[in-house]
C-alpha cells in the first residue's frame, strides 16, 4: 500500500450529502470499490454511476446479484461481498457505524481494520464512530459534515391527521400491514419497503411513493440506512424492534438514523410518533435535533483468520476472542450455527477430510438464510447442497431445475409470493457463486427471471391490497388545485382521471358503494367539482328533451328515460300537481330551476292532452245551472262518479242539461256517470297518480293492465281504488265499468223474477267461465241458485242467420280477461238502449236476439279456457256437434238460475230503466224511450228462424220482470220473436 495514501472518516448526521461525496472522489480514480450496507441501496448506487459511466466499466456485486462486465473500474457491492485483493485506486465504506450491530457488525468492523484502497480510503457514517476510528486506524483524516437542513420533533399525532409525504416506521411485517391498510381506507394508500423485499419489488413500491400516487410510505428501519426518498415526515409507530434474540428499545441514535430521513436536500424535516407509541422524552428529541448521541466505545469483531485444517479448527478460529478491548467479540452469527449443525452430522464430517473440502463448507454455510423458517431446516438445505458440491463438484441441473420449478409460480397472496422470493433469493445466491452450478449464464438468468416475475406479482399484490389508485388520485388532484376531468358514459358510470367514482342518475350523483369513510368523502367532494360542466350541459339537453323521452310512474315519479329525475306532490288543484327535481345540491341552483321548469312544463302538457275532455268540461263557460253544479262534479271526481252518489242531482237534471254534457262525453249509466274517453289506460294511469297525491296516499294503487274487462277484487281493497281505476267491485272480481254497463243493458231484458240464464253475450261481455259469473252476479244483487239437469243435444246445430259476434266474443275470452281496444265502449245512441251492445273489439253495434236465450253460431265454437263455456254448462261441449251416439246413458250439466233479491217496489221496469213511466210524464236522459218499433242495429231484423238450443227447450215467450231493476223495454216496445 502506498505510503502517502489518504485514510479519511466522513463522519456526520444523516442528510450531509456523504454517500454523494463517496461517489465523486471514487469516480475521480481511475478504479475504485465502494461497500454499501443494503442491495437495495448498493442497486441504486450502482445505477446512478452507470447513468454516469457507463454500464460497460461498472460492476454489482451483492449475495444474489452479480453484473461484472470485462473491463470493470467501479465495483459497487454490499459490504459483505466486497472482494478483496482487487487492489483499487479507492475504497469506501458506508455506514460505518454498522460495526456495533450485534448480527452484522464484525463484516463491517473487519472492512475498517483490514480494507484499504491504494490512493485513498473513505468511511462513511454516524459522529458517534470517531472514537473508535480514531484509536483503531492510524493516520486517519476526520471531515465532519454538516446536515443540510433542519429536523424538528412535532410530537405525537394520530395516523388520520398525518400530512403528506410521510413515512410511517414499524417493527414487523404485522404492523407495517395494519398501518398500510389503514393508510389505504383514509389516505388512498401507501407504499410498503421493508428489506425483505427484493430490489426491484421495492424499487416498484418506491416510485409509487415518489410520482406521487401515493402520499405515504410504510416501511421498516431498512429505509434508516442511505435511501433518499422525498420524505417530509417521519412518525413512528413503535420505539421497540426485535434484534433477533429480544424485544429492546430503539437507542436514540438508531431513532435518529431513522428520523434523518426527513427532509432531503436543503428542505426541512420533522419526526414524531403515532399510533401506541409513546411520545418520546425531551432528552432523546432534544438529542435527535441536535444530532448528540453517546459515543461508541466497542465494536463486534470476528477474527479472519481462519483455519481450514479441519471442522473443529475452523470453529476454533471463529470463536477467537479479540485481544483489543475496543473490540468485543460478536454474536454468534447464522454461518457459524450452520456449521456446528453440519459438524454434527457423520456423512459431513466424513466429506469435510481435507482443508478444501473444508473451506467448501464453510463457503456453503455462509449461504443467508433467506427464508428464515429454523436453524435445523436451514441446516439440512445446506447438507443437501454441500453433498452435490463435494461429491460432482457442482449442483445438478436436474435438481436446481426441480427447486427452481417449484417456486415459480405467480399465484398466491402477498405472503405466499413473500415466501416464494425468499425461497428464489436462495437459489439466485446459490447461482452467483463461482464454478457451484455447470452454466453460471443459464442459471443465473433464470432465477433472476423468476425473482423478477415474483417481484413484479408482489408489487402487484401490495398495490392491490394497499393502495386505492382513485382515491390517491383523486387527492392528489385536489390537493394541487387542478381542474378535474370527469366523463359520464351512456350509462351514466362516471371517471374521473380514468377512474370510476359511481354513476350519475338523472341529476342526482350515487358514488361507489365500496367507498367508505375518508374515502366516501374524497370520492364525493372531486367527483362532484368534476361533474360541475356535465350538470349544465345535461339540464340543457333536459330542457329540449321532447315529451316522449320523459314519463311518470304510478307512485309519482317523473323519469328521464330509465333515471328518476323527479317526483309529482300534491297541489292546490288535483289536476294541477306541484313537481319536485331530484337535483344535487352541488349541481346549483340554475341547473335545479330548469329541471324543475321542464318537469312541470311536461306534466301540465300530460294532463292536458289526457284530460282534455275533463279540461274542456270544466272551461265551458256556457254551462250553467244544475249542469255547471253537475260538471263541477264531475271534474272533482275526474271524470267518474257513482250514479248511487248522484242518483238525487241526476234525477234533477232536464233534458237539456244532460244533452248539454252529453256533448262532453259524459255517459249516464245504470252504475256509473263517465266519460268513456277517460277509460283508457293512458288517462286511466294518470287519474290514479293524480288521485292518490290528492288523497295524500303513502302507497297509490296500481293501474290494472290494459284490455282487462275483469281484474281480481283483492281482499281489503278499498272499492274506491276500483272506481277510480274505472272498474266495479262484484264478488271476487271487479268489472270495467262501461263493460258493466253494456251487462246491464242485456240484464235488462231478462225476467229478473222468474229467474233467467246466462246467454252468450253475457259471458263474452265479461270474459268468465259460468262459476265467476255467477258470482259476479251475486256481487250485483242477485240470488244464483245452483242446479244439475239432463243434458239436450241440439238437433240441428246450423241456424242460419245467427250472430257470428257471439262466437268471436267467445273466443277471444281466456282467463277472465278479454282484451279491449284503448277507446272504451262509447255511449249508445240513447243510455241503456237494450238490444244494442257494442263489440268489445270492433266497437260495431251486434244485433242480440230478445228472446232471451242463447242463438247458437253457424259454425262450431272451440270453447276457450275460461269465459267461452257452454250458455249453462260447466263442461266444454261444441254446441254444434252431433249426438255421440256412443255415449252410454244421458250426460248432466249444471246451470244456474238468476233471480233479482233486492227490495225494489213491485212495479214495471227498473227505478230510472224502462221505456215509459207511471206518472206519464216523458222520461229524461238515461229515462228517455228507447225508440219506437224496431230495434236498432245494422239492417233490417233476422229471421232467425226454426231454433235449437244447446242447454234447455225454448221459452215461448219474453216475460218481463216488473221487479227487475234492469228492464230497459216496454212490452209495447219489444221487438217481435
């Protein structure tokens, strides 16, 4: 060594700029090695020289990684695997104060007593090292450098009110996840290093924290020792580690190593604790500001000189004691454990004959002990390999093919890749020895190639699981100021900066369900200032919508499309609702008023286009009298009324006063007084929402589906809800009510005393099978009497002449339900005129025979499922067909017998029914005679001619029931037979 070279210690507190000052005098020589005390950082050194030099002159040496190109200058290494007898220009060590830990130390201690370059040698590290630098090397040169900024202790603060920039500092792998986990449901998420990890998962995990898509970095004491991160505050969560044997509390100069971290370059820092950590006394803060610690007195030292004689000599000399007493004797390390295991086992010990075998060994126990599982397990890994090596002299391919193979595998959660990197670390150490495996490329491209597909899964994991990249981002965003952009696609999902936030419903925003807490309350605050434009924009394209894409519901909602956009509330005038808008209020008050306008805009052009008769009724100034009393009416009840509920106003009502809302639609009928426009379904739906807002219903009853003559009369259903949906509760169903009357005309001219049967025309009406007819006659006020008789079979099924409108009534009727045009049945050309029943499809008047029994069609009918059955039977039977002339014995069918139970006075006709009345006086409206001679229909009279019947004899004649309350017909009046 040369004489005149520079010995120099660059002592000081962290952020002093040493390692930096390390690098430039090494790149100053011509060659040069420098030890560093972590991969990772030896990884980043190395990468910022090659950015310099080169890669071709710049050389990696680690345990598990080797780069070394040909003509090598610059040796960047851990400490542990600096060669020696390079005979470099320079040498550095950093972090020397290293050589008072227990597990590592006596590498570092031997490095200071024994490492020299040729020019010059520096030693990087803690103040607290000049004592013993000074007394074990000769000549050396002190440099005490100054930190660069301040470091100030805040105290203890709670994890949630931690600022920006920070990193939080645990102990062990449990509390670095709780405290990252609990960073990603407040902060967004965090970033995690601890040493455990491999270089490029934590160079991955770094950038996170450095690009800023993270503002908190959890990580172990790993990040105390040289990595420079852009780090505002330090806070730690615990003040005692585990150093492998014991819990013990940190010394303030490890607290201080750590809390140097803070405040890089000229910017200031600050530490302080969190969590269960205590606050810490005023004289290990005052220390750590002032960077005064106690000065080392010993340091761990292991002897090198090392005897490979034999097993036992080689342990002899391991546990030399030093002859210094600034030095202590160090801790039994992992490789000596190791090999005292190995010496134990006689297969071993017979291998190990020799120094070189020897020497082997002990290269083989000197493997680290990456998966930290037992000494034993290590121990026997270590007996595998150092057979194959002794034996073959290099480790087969087949067998580091099958370990290998084993562990690459991407699948598993962050502890099963953990444990997996630990495993590969192994085999990558095993691989970048010299002359252990047959092809060093091969192999150590491999395990390089399979840590790195582990790395890069674990990175995956950790941001999976700890780091929330919408809510960092969306921090981020706000925290600068910016202007955020948000995008709503078609269906309403919104971003903003690319990630999803919830949906927009109309004009109200739902964020995503997951986010809770902190994070709900991020996600809310950025995705409303981004969605600010997208609300204008979207009440424009509102407000020019056209009708047709708006709609209500039948509990009052307005919908744009398929989002609720508002609700209708109940207004002075029943038919003229107040609306409310489902706007945000973040959305403002503009955007509020011009839904608002649109929506009321909307439904006052609803009713006025649905209830336009209504409307015109009650604008018709010309009414005037007991018609404008009975018009008012008639618009409060919209546009239906109970004739028992009017039966007084109807009666006083003249013939120019009914002609006059005759004019208006309004049909007066047996039940009920309406406008049969107002039936449809359309309107229908409207009525009932109008209604119920004006009932102040919490639930409003539903529309029944359209083209139902009957619908089931549920149980506790109030029969107004029925009679405002248009239809009358009778029995178990409930009938359309101008079906209803279209009944009561054909009831009309049946013998309501005696008793008569269903005919066709009764069944079709309703669409029932005989059993629901019945009762929904019982539900009218008539008796059913229930009987069985010999069944007739017709003798000639053919009648010519006969309706075909009965047959196709017949047939369109399945299930109780006949389906009907929109446009109800209107008013005949006189109210209640018998004989003249619409159509319920075409609406075309079909002439009903007044016999009062059932003609029989031309053709046989198919009987349908329900509603279509045989006039008096029960069972299905083609009316048309032939005696079954093999049909043993005679059949029976059922039947009933109507009869009226009222208490009606005995007297001609019903009360308002019938052609003429007994005062003499001319009947009105709904009283007036029904015509004279013929009865109305298309053309003239059939001749019906001779007549079978399916279910009874003919009757010879129509008797009328002067107790029937339905008679429409004077007897002067009834057509002939």
């Amino acid at each position: 060594m040369a004489g005149h070279a520079r010995v120099a210690a660059i002592l000081g507190p962290t952020n002093t700029g040493k390692t930096h000052y390390a690098i430039e005098r090494m790149l100053g020589y011509r060659t040069g090695m420098i030890g560093l005390p972590l991969r990772l950082l030896a990884r980043e050194v190395y990468d910022k020289i090659v950015a310099i030099r080169g890669p071709s002159v710049v050389a990696l040496v680690t345990g598990e990684e080797r780069i070394v190109p040909p003509r090598a200058q610059y040796w960047v290494c851990t400490v542990e695997a600096m060669p020696e007898g390079m005979g470099c220009d320079f040498v550095g060590i950093d972090e020397i104060q290293v050589c008072a830990d227990p597990e590592r130390g006596h590498v570092f201690t031997d490095r200071l007593l024994r490492m020299r370059g040729l020019h010059e040698t520096l030693f990087m590290g803690s103040d607290t090292m000049r004592g013993p630098i000074a007394e074990l090397v000769d000549g050396v040169e002190f440099v005490r450098r100054e930190r660069m900024s301040q470091l100030t202790y805040t105290g203890s603060k709670k994890i949630s009110r931690l600022q920006p920039r920070t990193a939080i500092v645990g102990f062990s792998v449990e509390n670095v996840y709780a405290i990252a986990e609990l960073l990603r449901r407040q902060k967004g998420g965090a970033a995690v290093v601890m040493g455990a990890l491999s270089p490029r998962t934590r160079n991955a995990q770094v950038d996170l924290y450095q690009n800023g898509e993270v503002d908190y970095l959890v990580a172990t004491d790993a990040i105390g020792m040289g990595l420079n991160l852009d780090i505002k505050h330090v806070a730690f969560s615990s003040l005692t580690k585990f150093d492998g044997r014991r819990m013990r509390p940190l010394m303030p100069n490890e607290l201080a190593q750590i809390a140097g971290r803070a405040g890089r370059g000229m910017s200031n820092g600050t530490f302080g604790v969190t969590g269960e950590a205590s606050p810490l006394p005023d004289d290990v803060a005052d220390a750590i500001t002032n960077h005064r610690f106690t000065p080392l007195k010993k340091l761990n030292w292991r002897s090198a000189d090392l005897r490979f004689g034999s097993i036992d000599a080689l342990i002899a000399s391991l546990e030399v004691a030093p002859q210094d007493d600034r030095l202590v004797k160090a801790r039994e390390a992992d490789d000596l454990q190791a090999l005292k295991a190995l010496s134990q086992v006689a297969e071993v010990v017979a291998r190990a004959s020799d120094p070189r075998s020897v020497q082997l060994l002990w290269d083989v126990c000197r493997i680290p002990d990456f998966r930290g599982i037992s000494h034993a397990e290590h121990a026997g890994l270590l007996d595998v390999i150092f057979g194959h090596l002794h034996q073959k002299g290099t480790i087969p391919d087949d067998f580091l093919a099958r370990q290998v193979n084993r562990i690459d595998r991407t699948d598993g959660d962050i502890d099963t890749l953990s444990k997996r990197l630990a495993y590969i670390r192994t085999w990558t150490y095993v691989a970048q020895r010299k002359g252990w495996v047959h092809d060093e490329s091969h192999w150590r491209g491999l395990t390089r190639a399979v840590e790195d597909r582990l790395s890069d899964a674990l990175h995956e994991r950790l941001t999976q699981r700890f780091v929330d990249r919408r809510t960092s981002v969306l921090l981020r965003r706000l925290k600068q100021k910016e202007a955020l952009l948000a995008e709503v696609n078609d269906k309403g999902e919104v971003t903003v900066e690319g990630e999803f936030v919830g949906r927009l419903e109309g004009f109200r925003f739902r964020q995503d369900k997951d986010a809770t807490g902190q994070e709900a309350k991020t996600l809310k605050t950025a995705s409303l200032q981004a969605l600010a434009p997208h609300f204008h924009l979207r009440a424009d394209r509102f407000y020019n919508a056209p009708d047709t894409e708006i709609d209500f519901t039948e509990q009052g909602g307005l919908m744009w499309g398929n989002q609720a956009v508002g609700k209708l509330t109940a207004g002075d005038d029943p038919l003229k609702p107040r609306v409310v808008a489902f706007v945000d209020d973040e959305a403002g008050v503009d955007v509020a008023q011009k839904v608002e306008r649109r929506l009321q805009h909307f439904i006052d052009r609803k009713i006025a286009a649905l209830f336009e008769p209504l409307l015109n009724l009650q604008n018709d100034e010309t009414l005037t009298g007991l018609a404008r009393g009975f018009a008012f009416r008639m618009v409060e009840a919209m546009g239906i009324l109970p004739r028992a509920d009017v039966a007084d106003d109807v009666k006083a009502l003249d013939q120019e006063a009914r002609g006059m809302l005759r004019k208006h639609g309004i049909r007066f009928g047996q039940f009920t007084i309406f406008m049969p426009l107002l039936l449809k379904p359309a309107p229908t739906r409207l009525r009932l929402v109008l209604w119920s807002l004006a009932k102040n219903l919490d639930v409003f009853p539903e529309s029944p589906p359209p083209g139902l003559v009957t619908v089931p009369n549920t149980p506790g259903t109030p029969a107004e809800h029925h009679m405002v949906s248009g239809y009358r509760a009778a029995g178990d169903r409930a009938i359309r009510i101008d079906m209803l009357e279209r009944l009561a005309d054909l009831l009309r001219a049946q013998d309501s005393r005696k008793g008569f049967e269903a005919n066709p025309d009764m069944l079709s009406i309703t669409g029932l099978t005989l059993e629901q007819f019945a009762d929904l006659m019982g539900g009218l006020g008539y008796k059913a009497e229930k009987a069985e008789r010999e069944k007739v079979r017709p003798v000639d099924a053919v009648i010519p002449g006969a309706d075909a409108a009965v047959a196709k009534d017949q047939d369109a009727a399945t299930d109780g339900a006949v389906p009907v045009e929109d446009t109800p049945v209107m008013d005949a050309a006189h109210d209640g005129a018998p004989g003249a029943v619409a159509d319920p499809v075409s609406e075309e008047p079909a002439q009903v025979a007044d016999t009062g029994v059932a003609p029989v069609a031309e053709t046989p009918v198919e009987a349908p499922a329900e509603g279509g059955v045989d006039v008096n039977s029960e069972t299905e039977i083609d009316p048309g067909a032939a005696p079954d002339a093999d049909v043993a014995g005679p059949e029976t069918e059922v039947f009933y017998t109507f009869t009226w139970r009222g208490t009606r006075p005995n007297r001609q006709g019903p009360r308002d029914g019938g052609a003429a009345r007994r005062d003499g006086k001319k009947p009105q409206g709904g009283d007036r005679p029904r015509g004279k001679g013929k009865p109305k229909g298309k053309g003239k009279p059939r001749d019906v001619g001779p007549k079978t019947f399916a279910a009874k004899p003919p009757r010879k004649e129509k008797q009328i029931d002067p107790d029937n309350p339905f008679a429409a017909a004077l007897m002067g009046l009834k057509g002939k037979d």
